[in-house]
C-alpha cells in the first residue's frame, strides 16, 4: 500500500489484479508502460533483469511505443513484485488498463502496409516490362513482343489495383454516397480509368498502355497514406502511455476491509475507496470518515487548501493534503463540478469553428478543378475532330498526370517530420493538423497554476525562520509523505533522517533529538493557539504553513508556497520578443495573479475567473480576430483548452485537460511552448512550399497532357521526379527551432 | 526471344518471393516495433561471456 500517483513501489500482494488479463489458464500477462527508456543498453538490462525473474516466461520491451509486455506463471511473481523489480533495475513501470489497450495489433497500419508492398511488387515488375516497352518501341520491338508485355502487365496491374486500391475506393464510394467529393474521387477515377483504358489500348495492339502509371500512382499515394497513419497511430500510443503514467487508479475497499488498486474505469458509482495523503483523487465522490485538507488547485485554480470532513463533496483530481479518506463513490451526472466542465467542454466543441486542414483545402480546389480540366480536354479534341477513342485517351492522361501524387505527400511528410522533431523537444502532439493551427496564433494565454508554477509545492522564499531551523525541519520532514513535508525535504535532499522520527498519520512528525522532542507539522500537533496561527498565516499571505516546534520551546511556521516554473520568465519574455501577446486567465485570487504577472513582465493578467469566464475572455479575444493558444492544467482549464484555437498542457494535467488540449509536454520547463510554436510556423511554411510545388508541377505537366503529348513515360518520370522533391523538401522540417 | 519464356517467370517469382518475405515478416511482428530492432542488434548477449564489451553496466 503507497501513495498515488508515484506507483513505482508497490508493496502489496495482489491488488494490482486488476491489470492482468490471462493468456491461457495459467499464465498471466500485464502490459507497462515504462519511463526512461532511451537506449539499446536500458532495453536489454531491463529484458535481461525480468527475464531472469522466478516464473517469468517472457518479459518484451517495444522500444517504438516504450512499453514492456511481461508473462509469467505461478504463485512466484505479482504485478507488484515485477514493478518493483523494474525499479529495482531503475526504471519506472506503471501498469496498462487492458480496457485501455485497444487493439495492440495495428490492423489498420498492417493493411495499409501489405497494400503498399503489393503496389510496390507489381509497380517495380509493371516497370521491368514498361522500360522494355519504351526502349522497343524506339528501337526493334515486334508487335507480338509489346502485346505480350502488355498483356503481362495487365495480369500484374489488375489484382494488384483491386487489392491495393481498396482504401482509395471505400473512401471515394463513402464520399459520392455522401454527395460530396474528396481527393480519393480523382484518385479512384484516375486509376480505375487509367487501367480500363490501357486494356482497351492492349487488345488493340496500341503502341503505349498506362498499367505503371495507375500502379505507380497507388504506390506513392499509400507511402502517403502510411505516413499519415504512422503519426496519428505514434501519438495515439503515447497518448495511451500518458494515461498510464497518469496512473489513474483508485484503491477500492472491498466488503471484507481487504483493499484494492484498480483502474479506474473498473471503479463503479456506490464503490468506497481509499485516499491516503499525498494521493489525488481519481473520482468524484462524498467523504465517508476521516478529515483532511484536500488541495483543489488543478480543480479551481484556488490554491489555498479546503477543508473535507464527512459529508464533503470531493472531486477528481483533487490532491489529498491530510489524513486518510474514505469516499463513497458518486455518480456522474449529478450536477458535480467535473460534470459542468464536461458539459462546458461539449459546448467549446461544438462551437469552435473546426480548422479545416490544409490539406482538405487544397482537396476542394483540386478535385473539381481537374474534373472539369479533364471533360474539357475530351470536349476539345472531340471539338477538333480527333475521334472519340484519342479524345478520351487524352482526357484520362490529363486525369492520371494531375493525380496528386505530390498533393497526397506534401502534408503528410512534413507533418511525420514535424512531429518527430517536437516529440525529441518533449511535446506529444494529439492530432496533424495541430500544427497547423499552432502555425496561425498571436495571442497565447497562461493559466496559472500549474502551467506557469510548478504542479509541486516547495518552500516559499520569503521566509521567517533562519536558514538552520529550515534543515532541521528538513531533517523530521524526510521520515514524512506529506506533500508540504515532501516540499521542505526535497529542498535539503541531503538531509539525513533523524533516529525513531515516527509520523503521526495525518498530523505530523515527532521525534527525539540530543534527548529533546521535536516536532513537525500541524499546528494542533505543535501546540500552537488560533490566534496565532491566524497571525502567521494573514502575514504569510497565501503560503501554506508547516509548523516546527524546536527543542528550546520555540514555535515556528514555515512558509510552504508555489514557485514559478525555472524558465518562465525567459519563456514569457521570447515569446513576447517574438511579438506574441501573452496573458494570463486564473481562477486563483487577483492579487497572487497579479503578483505573478508583474514578476513575468505580463501586461494582462486575470484572476478570479470561473471556467465560463475563461471561455469568454477566449471567444472575445477570437471575436477580436486573434488566433488563440491556451496553455493551461487545471479541470478548471480544460473547457478553455477546448475553445482556444489550439491548446497545450503540461503532462502534470488532470486526464481531462489533456484529453482536451492539442498536445502535451514533458519536464519542468515550459521552453517546450516556443519551440513548438517555432517548429509548427517552419512545418507550416514547408507545407505552403510542397503545395506550391505540387501547383508549379501540374503548371508545367498539364498543358503537356491537354496537348495529348503525355507518354507512359513522361507520367512516370514527373510523378516519381514531383513525389521526391516533395518529400526531400519535407526533411527540411527536422532543423525547425534550433538543435534538438 | 524465346528466352523471354524463361526470364520474365523467372523475374515475376523473385518478386513474388520478395513480397511473400515481406508479408511473413509481417505477420510475424517484425514490424511492431522497428526502434527497438534496430538497437537489438547491437546486443552481445548471445556471444559467449569473453567476447562481449563490457559497457552498459
């Protein structure tokens, strides 16, 4: 049994059930996602170090997605003891809901690979006897010889478009059904066409056939298409293992007193769980027994702590700062504060003008363009008295050399690339086209807590005791888990323990020193009277206050507050620089937002809002024409991260902000803000640059197509030459915001 | 040209056989996780004890 959410030592037998599924009657199979995996030498210490644990049958990391597949049989090894031994060997594992784990099998992904292989085998063969072609037609072919080849070709071509086209014409059927017309319209037209045509022109003896082009084009577009694929799936698996690092569990109290951790999802209205102190509440719920102070910061945004006795109302994400709690389970739905949010955030949704894609920009020109491009062509030569057959055959060359080879790249290329840099800097984005909306912003607005300070507590500067009374408090508050204890020690990490300090659960610690007591923690606990806490604490303003009593009689408070993130002020300051406005928008008291905003150098800083409030100041500054960018943390913020333009938070976010917000960061700086700006305005610039020349190509290879000069060849050498200038272009992406 | 008869079966099941490679390389998970191959194969751990460089522990 210990504190959430740092599960790295679990110490009890089984509670962890929960996150095991069995494979077969008796072996057991937990999935972890592991933190500090970086290289070749943590993958085998870690696979070697499991392995070689008693029962263990297969310990698996996968480096791509940083998790660890274990199994085991027997009695000999429990969740607990193979993370405790994955910290042992000095990483740390946090257990995967399996509800969570939607299929790790990438069918999608697979598919899209095998249709790329088979377009690729029957392309490279389609060229083989292309190349022939080509040459023999200049030289000594016989008629019978280029028949033969073509009709090779066309037994390669047609399984191999019925097989590998089938993405392109789902989405196309879907599209038409729908009434409307998407890029894989042309696409399906161009190639279905493309083949149909070169069978017609091979039972007719033609000189040329277009079976490479129609399978060179489904070639390139799946490369596209894979890469696409490849990145949404990459954030979606981190996403995934940000949740378990979450580790949003809850420990359930069963009838017979035994206790529980779970995943939260197996959590159900009615259930009683536990909260010790330290750990943030993972559901809504009513305190049973036990008194505490919970800390609502990442709820309101208030950072002074609320009082929970029996019969409080406590919300997830909500940090226990006291005593033990036990908390009857809620329903959602019941007007609690998660389900305004929720219902605020639906609300953000809807009304956000939803950014359409650069991409799906360039796909509304492009297909009704070259639609008509293509039946004037046939109506032209028509015109021209050129005979059905060579009209139509120049109007389908028109269709296949306008088909988007470069188009299907050019954003997604650039956004593999741009999101692999970002992911190096530390930022998971949750979707493309965030990068694109990140490219647009001008105003970027702070929340706070959390966002601006550090998620944790340390020790306040201004303090009113000397430099030694703080190490000896340091010195009881190591043998405590109070987080304001926690603070005070992590800022003296070398102070040693004293002998027999014991911790009075839920008051503080006592412990004998050169044969005086001393003693640690809340006032009750030091003798101190109201009147003079309440002295201390209107003079701390609002720091919260630990209290030491020393050996000589003497009281002390020690002040405990929120410190600025490290890099905040330079971040703000470049940003500034860079001709970013920058505001703040807290729920916290105006003047601590005040006092903030002048340490930072910001003009504009908003205390006292309500999640509404936020959303409203958002809208105005979006009525005003300002694109905005909201980092923010809090439940509090999450209806704004929703209605911003785009949004970031920091990975200390309640699950709820993340799920709102366009992409997470990692660590304690908040520099990750400017270089994710920087790499989406590069990213941006080089998707404008491979559209442009996707526009320069069809410039120059459409008129030569309308003019009925375009052979197989020509189409071959323009798409392949366009598809690679596109993608060279895209590598740039990787160099965006400096070193990585 | 009948050695036609012989040569272009000849390319068409190499391929062929390249692509079945392919799909049962795919099958078999080798595609699951392609960072973590790549480092694999830098571990000695198959290498008798003598020859191996001592350098991540």
């Amino acid at each position: 049994m210990t504190a959430q959410p740092a599960p790295a030592s679990f110490s009890g037998s089984d509670e962890l059930t929960g996150f095991v599924t069995m494979v077969d009657g008796e072996t057991a199979h937990i999935d972890l996602a592991v933190e500090g995996l970086r290289c070749a030498g943590c993958m085998a210490k870690l696979e070697r170090g499991i392995s070689s644990l008693d029962g263990v049958s297969k310990a698996r990391v996968n480096l791509t997605s940083k998790r660890m597949a274990v199994e085991w049989t027997g009695p000999s090894q429990t969740p607990s003891s193979i993370i405790n031994a994955v910290s042992g060997l000095g990483f740390k594992a946090y257990p995967f809901d399996p509800d969570r784990l939607e299929a790790a099998a990438d069918a999608e992904g697979r598919g899209l690979l095998r249709a790329l292989a088979v377009a690729g085998f029957a392309a490279a063969n389609i060229m083989l006897l292309s190349v022939s072609v080509w040459s023999g037609n200049v030289t000594d072919i016989t008629p019978e010889t280029r028949d033969l080849f073509h009709m090779l070709s066309a037994v390669i071509a047609l399984p191999a478009v019925a097989y590998s086209g089938q993405t392109f014409f789902r989405s196309a059927l879907a599209a038409l059904r729908a009434k409307s017309l998407n890029m894989d319209v042309p696409i399906s037209l161009g190639v279905l066409l493309a083949v149909g045509m070169s069978l017609f022109q091979t039972f007719s003896h033609a000189h040329h056939a277009y079976f490479d082009s129609a399978v060179m084009l489904l070639f390139f577009l799946l490369i596209g298409r894979y890469l696409d694929h490849t990145m949404r799936r990459r954030t979606r698996d981190f996403a995934a293992n940000l949740a378990a690092l979450r580790a949003e569990t809850a420990t359930k109290l069963l009838a017979d007193g035994e206790a529980k951790t779970l995943p939260v999802s197996a959590i159900e209205t009615g259930d009683l769980v536990l909260v010790k102190p330290g750990e943030r509440l993972a559901v809504d719920g009513i305190v049973e027994s036990g008194t505490s102070e919970v800390d609502q910061s990442l709820v309101t945004g208030e950072t002074v702590f609320a009082r929970a006795e029996p019969g409080t109302v406590v919300y997830a994400g909500t940090l226990n700062q006291g005593g033990v709690l036990q908390v009857r389970v809620t329903a959602a739905g019941q007007g609690t504060l998660l389900d305004d949010v929720n219902r605020l955030i639906e609300k953000a949704f809807a009304v956000k003008n939803r950014y359409v894609a650069l991409a799906d920009r360039a796909a509304r020109v492009y297909a009704p363009v070259v639609h008509t491009l293509s039946a004037l062509t046939f109506l032209g030569w028509l015109a021209f008295d050129a005979g059905w057959e060579k009209s139509l055959v120049t109007a389908i060359a028109v269709l296949i050399i306008t088909c988007p080879c470069a188009l299907g790249l050019a954003v997604p290329a650039v956004q593999v690339v741009a999101t692999g840099r970002l992911f190096k800097a530390g930022i998971l984005l949750n979707g493309g086209d965030a990068l694109e909306r990140l490219a647009r912003v001008d105003t970027i607005v702070f929340d706070k807590t959390g966002t601006l300070t550090m998620p944790d507590a340390v020790i306040a500067g201004d303090q009113v005791v000397d430099e030694a009374t703080l190490k000896l408090a340091a010195r009881l508050a190591v043998s405590s888990s109070h987080p304001l204890a926690k603070a005070l020690a992590s800022a003296y990490p070398e102070s040693s323990p004293v002998d027999g300090a014991h911790e009075e659960a839920g008051k503080g610690v006592v412990a004998t020193l050169d044969g005086a007591e001393l003693k640690l923690g809340s006032a009750a606990l030091c003798g101190v009277s109201d009147s003079q806490r309440d002295a201390a604490q209107k003079a701390a303003g609002f720091a919260s206050l630990i209290w030491l009593a020393r050996e000589n009689g003497e009281v002390l408070p020690i002040r405990i507050g929120q410190a600025l993130r490290p890099d905040a002020g330079e971040t703000v300051h470049v940003l500034q620089a860079k001709g970013y406005r920058v505001e703040i928008l807290s729920g916290d008291r105006q003047d601590i937002v005040d006092g903030v905003a002048a340490d930072l150098g910001i003009a504009s800083g908003q205390g006292g809002l309500a999640p509404a409030d936020k959303i409203a100041r958002i809208e105005a500054l979006k009525a005003d024409g300002h694109s905005v960018l909201m980092v923010g943390d809090g439940l509090n913020d999450a209806p704004a991260l929703a209605a911003a333009d785009v949004s970031i938070s920091p990975v200390t976010a309640v699950h709820l902000s993340q799920a709102a917000a366009d992409a997470v960061f990692l660590g304690d700086r908040l520099a990750p803000v400017i270089t994710a700006l920087a790499v989406s305005r590069r990213a941006r610039a080089i998707m404008g640059q491979n559209l442009w020349l996707a526009v320069i190509y069809n410039m120059v290879a459409v008129p030569i197509a309308i003019a009925g000069f375009v052979t197989p060849l020509i189409a071959a050498l323009a798409m392949s030459g366009s598809s690679i200038l596109v993608t060279t272009n895209a590598l740039r992406a990787r160099f965006a915001g400096g070193k990585a | 040209m009948s050695v036609l008869v012989y040569l272009i079966p000849a390319a068409l099941l190499l391929g062929l056989f390249g692509l079945g490679a392919f799909m049962w390389a795919l099958k078999s998970g080798q595609f699951e996780d392609l960072e973590g191959a790549a480092n694999r194969v830098l571990r000695d751990d198959d290498l008798p004890e003598d020859q191996r460089e001592h350098h991540d522990e």
